[in-house]
C-alpha cells in the first residue's frame, strides 16, 4: 500500500517536447493570424474597387464626389499614397469600356523569427496597382 501513496520521482524530459510544441504552435498561430489579417486587408480594398467600377457603369465615368469617397475608404482600408490616375473621368457613351486604376502603398505586417522563439514585427510597404475595367451601362 505504501508503494502506491509513493510518489515517483520526476524528470523535466518527460514535460519537455510537451512545452516545445505549446511554443511552436503559439507562434505559428501568431504569423498565420499577421497574415490572414493582411489577406483580409487586400480583399477590403477589391472589394471597394468593385463598388466603385458598378457605380462608374451606372453613370458612365468616375463622378468627383465618388472620386473623394473612393479615396477616403481607401485611406481607411489602409492604402496610402493613393492614384488614380488612368481612371475614365469624362462621361462615355453606352456601351464604351470604362476603366478604374488604383495605385498606392500597402503597409502590411510580418513576423521574423529570432533566436529561441522570438518574434520580430517588422512593417513592409508593398505598391499595389489595381486595374478593374467594364462597359456603360447608363
């Protein structure tokens, strides 16, 4: 009975990998969420540009205040630096190509890892151009 309500003796070896794999699994879980969340950004910034190429085929042109909105959500989706340069800004007859250019830096966030597990944040600014073209439809 003795035996039993005796306690083993313990060793660090056995908790080990245990606590290795807990800290891997924490940092690949840290630099997946840093890239979805940079995937997530790009996607918002599409999707604007879509919004933004119906509404240029209902009236045939970019309008100057969709121009201005069109740039304050870009600012807020995280794009600086913004162009739109080659963007159709006259009226055009039904039917005739409208085009919608977008340029402008994205700041996006990576994680290095360092030596014994240890992350680094660093920030990068990548150009994006975004090129989105269709017909009048006014």
């Amino acid at each position: 009975m003795s035996r039993l309500l005796k306690k083993d003796k313990g060793n660090l070896t056995h908790i080990f990998p245990a606590i290795i794999t807990i800290i891997l699994v924490a940092v690949v879980s840290v630099i997946f969420t840093s890239w979805m969340a940079n995937i997530n950004r790009k996607e918002a910034i599409d999707l604007i540009a879509r919004k933004y190429i119906l509404r240029m085929e209902t009236t045939g042109y970019l309008v100057p205040a969709d121009e201005d909105r069109l740039v304050t959500e870009l600012q807020e989706a995280g794009l600086s630096e913004i162009s739109l340069f080659g963007s159709t800004r006259e009226a055009v007859c039904y039917g005739k190509e409208i085009t919608l250019c977008i340029s402008g830096n994205f700041s996006i966030y990576n994680y290095k890892i360092l030596q014994a597990f240890a992350l680094k944040k660093e920030q990068a600014v990548i150009p994006i151009d975004i090129k989105r073209t269709s017909t009048g439809k006014h």
